[in-house]
C-alpha cells in the first residue's frame, strides 16, 4: 500500500522530467532554426532582390518580388562588361591554382620522402611566413610589381595568390604525403623508375584527396580576393570580379536591380561549388585558417 | 639511385616554391622595414629619415583610432564569434537533417567574397532604404532608427555584426572536430563520477579543447588584422577615420597621398602589432592553463 502510494507519487514527477527536458528540447531547436534562418536571410534577401524593380526594391523590401525581372541579369552582365571579369578572375585563379598545386606537391614531395640538410629550416621559413599579416604587403609589393613592370598583368595578381597559398598547400600535401606508405614508389624505383616519374605517375595520383582540399581552398582565395587586385590592377579589361562589382555598384548606385544581379552572379560559382563539395570545403577552409 | 641525382631532384624541388614564396611574401616584408626608414615618394630620390616615419605615426591621432578600432574588431570576435559558435557546436554535436543544415547554412558566408557581404550589408544598414530601418518602422520602433554607418559614434559598431556572421561558421567547424576528438573514454569517465550538464562544460569539456580556443583566439586576432576588403567597401574608413582599422590607414595614407615610405613604416608597425598580439594572446591563455 505504502509502496504503490510512493510509486503513484513518483510516476508523475518522473513524466514532468521528461516532459520540461522535451520543452527545453523544443526551445532549444527552435532557438536553432531562427538563428539558421537569420543567418541564410542577408542572401536569400540578395537572391530575391536581384529579381526586383527599383520601385518594388525599396517599397517592399521583404516581399517576393511580384513579376520576375530576369532583364535585370541580363542587363548587368551587358552593361558592366562582367563577362570580360568573370573571364579575368577564371584565368587568374585557375592558372595560380595549377601553378599552386604543382610547385607545392613538388615540394611537398621532397620535403616528406627525402632528408637533406636544411630541412628544418625551410620548414620554419615556411611558418613564419604565415604570421605575417596578408595586406602589411600590400606596399612592398606596389613598390615591388611597378619595379619589374607586372602591374596591371595577370602576372600581379597570379604570383602573389600562389605565394600565399603556398605555405598552406605545402603543410597540407606534406602531412599527407608523410601518412601515405613508401611500398609502392620503392617497387616503382626497383623497377628502374626515375623520380620525376615516381612524383608524376605515383605521388601526384596518390595525394588526390589533399589536392583536393588544397585547390578548393586556394580557388576560393584568389576567386574572392579584392585587396591585391584593388591595388594592382586599375586597367577595366584586366579587373576581376569583385573589384569589377565593387566599381560597378560606385557607377549604377541608384540602379538596385542591376547591382544586386551583378552580385549575384559573382557568388553562383562559389555557391555551387559550395552545395556540391560541402564537406570538403569545410575542410579545406578550416585546414586553411588553423594552418594559415 | 646515385646521391647527386637525389641530390639535384630535391634542388629542383623546392627551387620554385622557395623563389615564388620568398620573393612576394618574405622579400617585401624585409624591404618595407627598409623602405620605412625614408621619405620616398616612389619617384626620384628617398631620403633617409632615421625614425622619422614611425615618430609621425604614433603622432598621428588617425594610427591610434585604427588601433583602437582593430582592438575592438579583436574583442568583438573574440566575445562574439567564439563563444557563439562554442554553444552551437555542442549543441550541433550529432548528424541529423536539421543539424547538418544549420552546419551547412552557418557556414555559408565563409565561401563570400568579402565584398558581396560588404554590399549586402552597405543595403540593410541603408539609412533611407536599408532593410533594418524598414524593419524598426514596421515594428513601431522609428525612435530605435539610426544612421547605422554614417554616425561617427556608431559605425565602428555597425560594422562588428557582418564580421561575425561571416566568420562564425569557420569557428564552429574548428569546434566541432575538436569536440569529436574528446575520446569516449572521458564522456564515460565523466558520467561516472556524476559530471553532468553545466559542470561537465565547466571542468571536462571546455579543458579538453582549451588548446583549440587558443588557436581560435590568434585567428580571431589574425582575422581582425586582415579585414580590409569588408571596411573598405562599407565605409572606406570613414566619416571622419571613425572606421579606419590598421589595413585602411595603410591604403589610405600610402595610395592616396603616394607616401611609400610611411606606407612601409605603418606595413611594418602592423607586422610588429600582429606578433606582439599574437605573442601577448599566446602568454595569456597559457598562463590560465598552468594556473
């Protein structure tokens, strides 16, 4: 009797437990999915402005635009020669890509398989490089890039996002290539391969997966950067993306429509490349920062 | 294989990315410390100065307004990024649909260019047709408006929310594989000894990703250091320097007035600034671990 009194005065206690844990999970999710929400609003805001009239833009700012003006793309890629930039920053950032992944496999190589002397300090050379801040730069290499004639080339832009980039891969492809087993190069050398071939057919095969890191992280840098651009390029047909945007939004202020759109297509290529390789592209970029 | 060729390979090797990376990041560093000692304007002779440049500098009421500023970008990454995105990744700890969404969602503006944000944000600041003030006149709050990036009092400020919202992803990615790296053995041990909720936080968790949270306070600090493009394209630095960081005062004083050799004096004040942080930052967090 006593017993079951006890067990009747706990049971309830015991359900409003799970219930105000359930509540707390509730709020908790909620909490969740508005802060996701806030945080996707500023682009899809982006998305669904670049379909606006100027008049719908700024007397309905939250609502779907009522009639969808595709005319505004168009116009933008005319009128603000995005396609030239678009062109400009794909050259700029593949070539500094292949550049990037070549000479820093390569080194990578050496660096994990072979010991020589100087080892350690070219290893240090390498880190110390990557505490110094990216736009304390900026001047030196003005001064530096007007010297040997490579402002406003492709060339100002492509050599310093591979030197940057540079570290990073290295650190990246390095710790890789260490991890891998020698087994397969050493019956590739028996067999009378020489190290070129060795480094071409067997090692830039094998670290696929850190190439991959490596390129989605370098692509997006030189893809975003506006500083090293900004002051070395001024020339129109040599812009890329985001200074060609930036100049763009200084000319068509008033025309909202048309700069969201330009926008707007400045990001499609890293959104993509975003949905499709998400998990890799975390990866990649927090490697990066640790790293970098 | 003979040693020469070995040799010679491992020569070749590392000749490229060795030139490449010492000429366009080691190199001008070394040349701005130079440069910083002249009056040079790019053309014609430069003249030494001694200290002269670094004297004007820490004269110039402008360098200590970015300074204070650039502490302020610190501070706001450090008590707004990283404690938000500490509290999402424990929360975001396991793999369902919405938790692999929200992951996905929070680290979206990470993959941004920093001048689209800038853009997108220039619009919702907008004094006349920015979607915040909208907001406050629809919610009856018209007293709350304000002219979020041209009021010299504000606009520092106005400009920390795009910072976060940009960064916060990558931190929380950082946190999360940190979090999975706590072996299963403590989660056990901690159950256990009766360590729950707040207190497991408090003294089994947080600890075992102390060394994370220092790495996430020198990229806060590093981070803070290179935001240029997202000031530059909101305010430029102004009105009035009132949002000039280190990295604007630079352009600012070096590509407008061509005073290359005190736009080397401030690029070598900012590598000299950074170590310093970095090295104070480094002191500090390992100071609280041992004591």
């Amino acid at each position: 009797m006593n017993q079951s009194a006890l067990q009747a005065r706990q049971a309830p206690s015991h359900k409003t437990g799970i219930s105000v844990k359930k509540w707390r999970g509730a709020i908790l999710w909620t909490f969740l999915t508005i802060y996701g929400l806030l945080t996707l609003y500023p682009l899809f805001w982006l998305f669904i402005s670049a379909f606006k009239t100027n008049a719908e833009f700024m007397n309905r700012p939250f609502a779907l635009p009522e009639a969808w003006q595709l005319e505004n793309f168009t116009r933008a890629w005319a009128s603000s020669k995005m396609g030239t930039a678009f062109l400009n920053s794909v050259i700029v950032s593949v070539v500094s890509l292949a550049l990037t992944l070549f000479i820093a496999a390569l080194a990578s190589y050496v660096l994990a398989r072979f010991k020589f002397r100087f080892k350690g300090w070219i290893m240090t050379f390498f880190v110390v490089g990557m505490l110094i801040p990216i736009h304390s730069t900026l001047v030196p290499l003005f001064i530096l890039m007007k010297q040997i004639s490579l402002l406003n080339t492709y060339w100002a832009l492509i050599l310093p996002y591979t030197a940057f980039a540079l570290p990073t891969a290295i650190f990246v492809l390095t710790a890789y290539l260490s991890s891998v087993p020698k087994e397969i190069e050493e019956a590739a050398y028996i067999d009378g391969t020489g190290l070129w071939g060795v480094f071409l057919r067997i090692m830039l095969p094998i670290s696929l997966p850190a190439l991959a890191t490596v390129s989605i992280l370098s692509f997006l840098h030189s893809w975003n950067d506006f500083s090293f651009a900004l002051v070395f390029i001024s020339k129109t047909s040599l812009k890329t993306l985001p200074l060609s945007i930036a100049t763009f939004a200084d000319g068509y202020q008033t025309d909202y429509g048309l700069t969201l759109a330009a926008m707007t297509i400045s990001v499609i290529p890293t959104i993509a490349m975003y949905l499709m390789f998400q998990e890799q592209v975390m990866k990649g970029m927090t490697a990066g920062a640790v790293k970098g | 294989m003979n040693t020469l060729r070995i040799r010679r390979f491992v020569v070749m090797g590392l000749l490229p990315s060795l030139l490449i990376y010492a000429l366009f990041v080691f190199v001008p560093v070394v040349w701005s410390a130079y440069y910083g000692f002249f009056d040079w304007k790019g053309i014609g002779e430069a003249k030494f100065i001694g200290l002269g440049n670094y004297a004007e500098i820490l004269r110039d009421p402008v360098f200590w307004r970015a300074l204070k500023n650039n502490v302020i970008f610190v501070l706001a990454s450090v008590f707004g990024q990283v404690p938000i995105a500490l509290v999402l990744a424990i929360m975001l700890n396991k793999s369902n649909m919405l938790q692999r969404f929200l992951r996905s969602a929070i680290f979206m503006p990470m993959v941004l260019s920093a001048v689209v944000i800038g853009m997108i944000w220039q619009y919702i600041y907008h004094p006349q047709i920015g979607i915040l003030n909208f907001l406050l006149d629809a919610l009856g709050l018209e007293s709350w408006k304000l002219q979020w990036l041209s009021d010299p009092n504000i606009a520092i400020f106005s400009l920390t929310p795009p910072l976060i919202w940009s960064f916060v992803g990558l931190y929380l990615i950082i946190f999360m594989s940190a979090l999975q790296n706590i072996p299963g053995d403590i989660h056990d041990a901690a159950q256990i000894d009766g360590a729950t909720g707040a207190r497991k936080l408090f003294s089994v968790t947080l600890p075992m990703i102390w060394g994370t949270i220092q790495v996430a306070l020198i990229l806060c600090i590093s981070g803070s250091l290179k935001s240029f493009d997202l000031v530059y394209i909101m305010t430029k630095g102004g009105p009035a320097h009132a949002t000039e960081l280190l990295a604007t005062y630079m352009y600012n004083s070096t590509f407008s007035s061509y005073r290359y050799g005190f736009g080397s004096a401030i690029s070598t004040s900012i590598v000299l600034i950074s170590l310093l942080f970095i090295g104070t930052s480094q002191w500090l967090t390992s100071r609280r671990k041992n004591g």
